[in-house]
C-alpha cells in the first residue's frame, strides 16, 4: 500500500503538469469561444442574408465533422498549405473555432427567446441596437443560456483530451506516459480522479453563477 | 400638438388602415377606439415608429417629422405597452433611469433624483430597489408609465391600458391619465372600452375595421 502512495506522489508532479495544459486551453477556448459565439450568434440573426449564409456554413461546418478531425486537419493538413502553427496555437485555434460553432447556437436560442417586446421597448425609449444589445438583451440571454453553457464547459473539460493526437502533453497523455512505462493502472485512476475534481469544481462554479442570475424570473 | 394626416397601411395585400387622419392639441386626450381587429393598435405603432405606414404626413407642434426614422430626442413619443414590456432582469429604478442615462445622456445622479421624484407622484417611492416580477400589474404600469415620462416626451401613449388590469383598476388608470394631463401632458388611448374612452377621452376617434378584412 506504501508502495502505491509512494507511487502516486511520483508521478503526481507530471500529471499536475499535464492538468495545467489541460487547464490553459480550457481558458483560453472559454474566453474566446464564448465572445465569438456570442457575435456569430446575432450574425446568424442578421437580415444581411450573405452573412447569415456564411456563419451557417461555418457552424453546419464546426458541428458536422469530429473535433478530432478539424484538430489534425488544423496541425497536419495546413502546413500543405503553408498555414504553419504551433502545437498549442494549433489546439487553442481548432478548440475555439469548434465551441464558438457550439456558443452560437446556443445564444441564438437564447436571443431567440428574449420577447420581440423587449427590443420594442428599447425602441421606443431610444436605445439604439448596441445599447439595446448590451443592456437589455444580453443580460437576460446570458441567464438563459448558462445551463447549457454549463453542459458545454464540462464538455470542453474532457475534450480537451484530444490534444494528444498532435504530441500535446496534457493530462490524460501524462497518465498514459505513465501507464505505458510502468505497466500499472494506477496513473489512469488518478487521471480520471482529477478530471472528476475538475468537473466538480467547474459545476460548482457554474451553480454560482447561475445562482447570481437567479435574483429575478 | 400631433398633427396625422392620410395614414395608409396593408399587410400582405390586405388594407387595415384606410386614410385614417387625427389631430391631437397640446394636453389634450384623443382616444382611439373601434372593435378588435379594426386596425387600432396598428395606428399607435405607426404613431410610436414601430410601424411604417404606407402613406402619411405627422406633424409635431407644425414640424414635419417621420416617426419611424425618428431617433432624436425631439419630438419624444412615449409609449405605455399593453404587456408594460417592462425589462425583468432591471430594478424599478433602474428601468427608469436606463434610457435617460443612454438616450439624453443624462448622468446617473441626474436621472436617478428625476426618477425618484416620477416616482413619488405615481405612489411608488417605497419600489424603487424592487424587481418587475415582484410587482402587481397596477403597479407594473405605473413603472411603464414613469419608465416613458423619464425620457421627458411631448406625448404619450397607451395601448389598451385598463384591459390587462383588474377590473376594479380601470378608475385608477383614469385618474392618473387625468392627473398628466393636468400636468400637461398629451396623450393618445387606444382602446376598446368605450366606457373608458367617453370618461377620460377631450376627443375621440373611431376606426373602423376594413370593409373586405
């Protein structure tokens, strides 16, 4: 039993090495999908028909081919092209690209959901559309959307995993590394127990917020 | 003093408002009022921009102006929503003061002292902190009302005010239509109480639902 705890302390620093690529594409996917879903979202929702034709090829395009495929396609199918990127740049342009594809269709049936009313009602008291946008119908899209939000960033967590198909070092190949040299189930274990801490942890952070937003219906 | 003249409007062929004209003076109120269908509401949304009519001229105290391009603060049209369309994730104070804040950049002190006094007169000094779902409808608007009298128009509107109230309301409405206008204020009712409009109305205009509709 020693032998194991002893064990797990080992590779314990390499896994926490691999959480935290893990983690930093976790951020940086979130912090720019989410924007840029948002804006893709009232694109889709524009009256200029030559926009809304685009962004629907690109969310029927992000949505309609593995996560996995657009990630090789990205790193090892560019370059043809002479689009070289870096390993993490590579992970971070194909991850936001997907989960913006995902956050619009997301906020649209948020926007969709806010009454026509309430577009109205900014009319009339003379907001224009970006005030409109901002102040009215984003804050109540937001508490709309956040539960499905929610189920997108718990996803983004284990997708994130996929990155070890272009030789990045992140949590689940740390383990694996691990798991191969040493011939023990032991490091995959933890792996699955850090990514339930994550998951965990990320629920209870969304249940906050969705409790911030809870102070009217 | 609103001046309307020759409103046209149809959707999709069919004509719901045919040559309609109206005049309203200044602190006067002219009701609007016809059976469902008739084209009412229609006329107060092209009144208020939210609607382009096919054809017609408005005038506002003799200067031509064109309701649905009208995006400044001359000429302010006010509106009181059947719904009161109310924004539910603002305070009462709050869905007071946005508009004058961004619209007559107004600064939050300045919108929030004007706002307060609204709302003393309307007898709702004691909501200010409170949200929309936690309001009557009464109450709710009376909100409407001062969230419309906040941005300072020349006229204003109501959509079928007593209808999404309890009956036992409809006089509160009428007394409080008559304490603006008192103040002042014009305002244009669209209706379907005749009752109503007869009690509160200097001026009354009826529309009548098209013929072929």
């Amino acid at each position: 039993m020693d032998g194991v705890l002893k064990y797990m302390l080992e590779i314990l620093p390499s896994l926490l090495q691999g959480t935290k690529l893990t983690l930093g594409l976790f951020a940086i996917t979130l912090v720019l999908a989410l924007p840029i879903g948002a804006l893709v979202s009232l694109g889709l929702r524009s009256r200029f028909k030559p926009i809304q034709w685009i962004l629907k090829f690109y969310v029927w395009l992000m949505r309609g081919t593995p996560l996995l495929l657009q990630l090789i396609f990205i790193f090892y199918g560019l370059p043809v092209l002479h689009i070289y990127f870096e390993r993490f740049s590579a992970a971070g342009f194909a991850f936001v690209l997907n989960y913006a594809a995902y956050f619009a269709e997301i906020f649209r049936g948020g926007f969709q959901s806010v009454p026509e009313g309430q577009f109205e009602a900014a009319r009339v008291l003379r907001l224009n559309y970006s005030q409109t946008i901002r102040k009215i119908v984003l804050p109540q899209v937001t508490k709309i959307v956040l539960p499905s939000v929610g189920n997108e960033v718990i996803n983004l967590v284990k997708d994130s995993s996929l990155v070890y198909v272009i030789g990045l070092g992140d949590l689940l190949r740390a383990g694996n590394v691990a798991m191969v040299r040493d011939v023990t189930l032991v490091p995959l274990l933890m792996v699955g127990a850090i990514y339930l801490a994550l998951t965990a942890l990320f629920t209870y952070l969304l249940r906050k917020v969705e409790q911030h937003y809870s102070y009217y219906h | 003093m609103l001046e309307a003249a020759n409103i046209n409007k149809s959707f999709d062929g069919t004509q719901v408002l045919n040559n309609i004209s109206l005049e309203v003076d200044t602190g006067k109120i002219l009701c609007i009022v016809g059976p469902s269908g008739a084209g009412k509401t229609t006329l107060l949304r092209i009144i208020t921009g939210l609607e382009k009519a096919d054809t017609g001229q408005f005038k506002i105290d003799g200067k031509a102006f064109d309701p649905e391009s009208n995006t400044t603060n001359e000429a302010m049209i006010g509106v009181v929503f059947q719904d009161f369309r109310l924004f539910p994730h603002l305070n009462v104070l709050e869905n007071i003061t946005l508009a004058p804040q961004l619209a007559l950049h107004q600064s939050k002190a300045e919108a929030n002292a004007k706002a307060k006094e609204i709302l003393t007169q309307l007898g709702l000094e004691d909501k200010a902190d409170i949200y929309p779902f936690q309001l009557s409808g009464g109450q709710k608007q009376r909100v409407a009302i001062a969230r419309a009298l906040a941005l300072n128009p020349k006229i204003l509107c109501y959509d079928e005010p007593t209808s999404a109230l309890d009956p036992g309301l409809r006089e509160s409405v009428a007394q409080l239509i008559e304490r603006l206008k008192a103040q002042g204020m014009t305002q244009i009712v669209v209706t379907h109480d005749m009752e109503f409009a007869q009690n509160i109305a200097d001026k009354i205009l009826t529309v009548k639902p098209n013929r072929e509709a």
